[in-house]
C-alpha cells in the first residue's frame, strides 16, 4: 500500500509539471499568432557606429566566409562607421589562419582587428568582456564563427535601436546552411524553429521577457554597461545578460522576418554538447536570476510566470527520466496502472476511494487520472502542435519530413539522461563548468566528410548509463507484456528506444581528437 502510495505521489508530481510546460506550448501559439513585424524606420544620416565582435575558437574552417561576410555587410551600411573585431581564443591553425584572413581585408581598407588573450578564462563571456572594455562604438553585433549574416543585416537592425533608446538588444532569426544534410540536421532544425518561430515571436507579441540567443543580434553598448556586462559564471552568458538588460528597463526586438543562417551540428554527439551547455547554463541563470525576478513586483505577473517556465525550460529533461524510471519499477516491482486490474481491466471500485475514513489507493488513483486524462492528451501533443505549426509557416509537407520528425522525437527522448547530468551540474554546484565549443565543418559534400575533419568529440562515459536504461526499459517492457499492462508501453518503449538511438550514435560517431 505504502509503494503504490509512494509511486501515485511521484507519477502525479511529475506528471503536474509536464502540464505547466506542455500547455505554455498553447500559450506561445496562440501570442505568435499576434506577432507582427514593425515598419523599419528611416535611418538618420550620421548612422551610428558599430563594433562587430566574432568570437572564436579553433575555427580554421569557417572563419574565412564569416569575415566575409562581415566585410560585405560592413560595405553595405559605411566602412567608415564598421570596426571587425575577431576574439580568437585559438591555440592551433586557426591563428594563422584568422591572421592572414584580416591582413587581406586591411588591405582592402576594412577595419579589422584580433584581439588575442594568454588564457581562456572565462570563455567567450571572458573575450567579450575583454572587448567590451575597449569599446567605443553605439552598438555591438555579435556572430558565432558558423554564421554567414546578410549584406544588409545592420540596415535592417540599426534603425530601431536608433529610434528607440530604451531598445537593448535586436535578435535576428536563425536560420540553416546545412539543413538538409542528414535527417540529424532535419530535425534539429525543426526543434530550432519552434524556438524561432513559436517562443521568440509568442514572447514578443506577449510583452513576456526574451533572450538574446548569442548569434546574430545587435546589442546597445550603453545597456549592456549598465547591465555590467558579460559574466562567466554561466555557459549561456547570453541569456544571463539578456534578463539583466531587461529587468533594468531596456527592451528586446525579435525580427522574424530577418534571417542569419548558421550550421547545425551533423552528429547526436556534437548536438548533445550543444544541448548540454545550452541546459547547463539556462538552469543556472533559473538558479540565479528566479529568486530576484519572482520577489519583484514591479514586474507583471505573466511576465514573471512565463521567466520561470523560459529559464527552467530544460528541467523537462530530468523530468522525463524521472518518468521512465518510475514506470520501469512501476512494473517491476508489481504496483500496475492505477485503476486497472492486471493492467487491461477497468476497476470498478471507484466510489470506495472517497468514503470517509478510507484510503483506497487504487481507486483514488483511478478518480485521479481518469480525471487528468484529457490533459493529459493535451499536454503530450502539445509540442507536436508546435512542430507543425511551423512546418505550415514555412509551406514544408509534413509527409516529406515524417521521418525527421521521428528522429527527433528519439533525440528528445534520448538526451534526457546527458542533459539531467548537466541539469544537476547547473543546480547543485557552485563551480564554473567549461565552455565546450561545438564542431563547425562548414561545406560537407557527403554524410561522411565529416569524419575526415579534425574536430571531433571523444566518447561521453555516459553512453554506459544509457546502456543501463535501454536494458532496464527492456526488462520492464517483457515484464509488462507478461502482466498484459499495456498501457504502460507507451513510455517503455519510446524510450528504450530513444536511449538506445543516441546510446548507439554517441559511440558511433564519436572520434578521438585530432591534433
């Protein structure tokens, strides 16, 4: 009685905090539906000046085409009023590499700088500190090295930021190079655009709090000063400072309608790098910045609410273990369903759970979830409302993309396990983790390029705890079958097989780092 008490408490916690974050999913919708683009003003004559900052780490690949594309961009709006500055952290090639790519464009009369530092402390926050210091320029524009921006990106930023001074930060929208290179890349773009194309634009028409997402904004020098600049205390450094900015008073503009394409990570190991320091450092700006934000009632409730579920977004993914262990012991310790006898039989002795002075905890779990069963439903289909809302934005056929839907489906699943460590890295610890640079290989002309490129990802141990689920999943799936509770099967198997996808293409596609 006590176990079967203990797992309803557990299912039902968990299962009330999917809620909160499966319905924002609705919320989102509904407010991007609202979004609307404003009219670009007029830029003045005396256009203010800009300071473009390129972080970069061992780069050699894609430097060059970001360069010149900065170049282009900087020709476009007056070489006069651009600086380039490159904050190469690099300690192999890439440094001769970033050399001979500005004294090429020196002599084409761009102003283009490196700034070099004898350490890595503090990561990109670090170099961008650094920078900040020396800056004398109105505005900053910041690009990863895998970007390749517009000619007219700061024509169609700057002019807002012009007119409006209580204006922080423009975010431009992500877009892809390599989209179509694998189905890996297929349904990762996909998750990218419901960030881009649900949440961004939803945030927006919602008066709600958004991020700066590292790439592909101009930020006002001014704010960000006053906001005291880049911390390193986070691996999202740009989510830190995009709350800091606003909480002071200043404003975010996202323009959906302005594209900056980037590169997508080709493999499950650089893709789960990516998510893990993305997990890692929004969780620790929840666990700094929440206890702040929540107490201040000079911002609006809504406002507030949607902070918590935006910054403690990736808590989903310890949630979702959490939900696979729970239904594994479930079964294998013999507490079935609630409400069903065997796992396949309605129960009928419902009205006992609510007699005075009784507990019937299978009854009372029947009420309960029979109860929460439509929301349930809602809840899980949620996101799926949210991927297809934005295959209809971008006229994409959901046939021709069913089978990256489902692989992203077995991604999301699957990284739960690596994205709860860095859950519990965020939460529980005080240290300053690395920043691990994700792979860019720029042109690929095959599904296996890149394996000849010399940055790669060394196996994760993890991949032996994934290892443990898929053969608990396994376990308790047979044991199910025999109980005939059915039921229970539409969590064991998504993810057992969600964990032994990424399990398998985590060591697959995984190479020892090349000197």
């Amino acid at each position: 009685m006590y176990v079967q008490a203990l797992f309803f408490i557990l299912s039902l916690v968990v299962t009330l905090l999917f809620f909160l974050y499966g319905f924002n999913h609705y919320y989102l919708l509904n407010s991007a539906r609202k979004y609307k683009t404003p009219a670009l003003p007029e830029l003045s004559g005396a256009r203010p000046t800009v300071c473009i900052q390129l972080p970069v780490y061992n780069e050699s690949y894609v430097i060059r085409r970001l360069v010149s594309a900065c170049a282009s961009m900087a020709e476009a709006y007056g070489i006069d009023k651009v600086r380039i500055l490159i904050l190469d952290d690099s300690n192999d090639d890439t440094i001769l590499e970033v050399d001979r790519v500005a004294a090429e464009y020196q002599e084409k009369h761009i102003n283009i700088e490196v700034q070099r530092r004898q350490d890595r402390g503090g990561f990109k926050a670090g170099a961008l500190q650094l920078a900040l210091t020396g800056t004398k320029e109105e505005f900053i524009v910041i690009f990863d090295a895998d970007f390749i921006p517009p000619p007219d990106f700061l024509l169609r930023t700057l002019p807002y930021l012009e007119q409006d001074g209580r204006l922080g930060i423009v975010q431009s929208r992500w877009t892809y190079l390599n989209r179509d290179f694998n189905l890996l890349t297929q349904a990762i773009s996909h998750a990218i655009d419901v960030h881009f194309l649900v949440e961004q634009p939803g945030r927006y028409a919602a008066g709600c709090f958004q991020n700066f997402n590292g790439s592909g904004g101009v930020l006002r020098t001014k704010a960000v000063l006053e906001a005291g600049g880049w911390c390193a205390d986070t691996l999202a450094e740009d989510l830190d400072l995009s709350y800091r900015m606003q909480i002071l008073g200043y404003r975010i503009l996202y323009l959906r309608d302005l594209q900056c394409p980037g590169e997508i990570p080709p493999t499950v190991p650089s893709f789960k790098m990516q998510q893990g320091r993305w997990a890692c450092g929004s969780l620790r700006n929840a666990r700094n910045i929440l206890p702040g934000l929540l107490k201040d009632s000079k911002i609006e409730l809504k406002q507030r609410v949607q902070a918590f579920i935006h910054l403690t977004g990736y808590i989903i993914h310890p949630l979702m273990v959490f939900a696979f262990v729970i239904s594994c012991l479930d079964v294998l310790l013999g507490v079935h369903l609630p409400g069903f006898n065997g796992g396949s039989t309605f129960n009928p002795a419902i009205g006992t759970a609510l007699l005075p002075g009784t507990i019937n905890i299978p009854a009372l779990q029947t009420v309960v979830w029979a109860t929460l069963f439509p929301l349930i439903i809602l809840c899980t289909l949620a996101p799926w409302v949210s991927l297809l809302s934005t295959l209809k934005v971008q006229n994409l056929s959901l046939l021709k993309n069913l089978a990256s839907l489902l692989v992203l489906v077995l991604l999301s699943l699957g990284i739960s396990l690596s994205n709860l460590r860095e859950a519990v890295k965020a939460l529980f610890t005080n240290r300053a983790w690395e920043f691990t640079r994700t792979p860019k290989y720029a042109a690929l002309h095959n599904k296996q390029d890149w394996k000849e490129k010399k940055y790669q990802i060394p196996v994760d141990i993890i991949w032996i705890t994934e290892f443990i689920l898929v053969l608990l999943g396994l376990w308790a799936t047979g044991t199910a079958i025999r109980q005939t509770n059915y039921a229970i099967l539409l969590i064991l198997v998504p993810f057992t097989l969600s964990y032994g996808f990424v399990m398998y293409l985590s060591v697959l596609q995984s190479r020892k780092v090349k000197a």
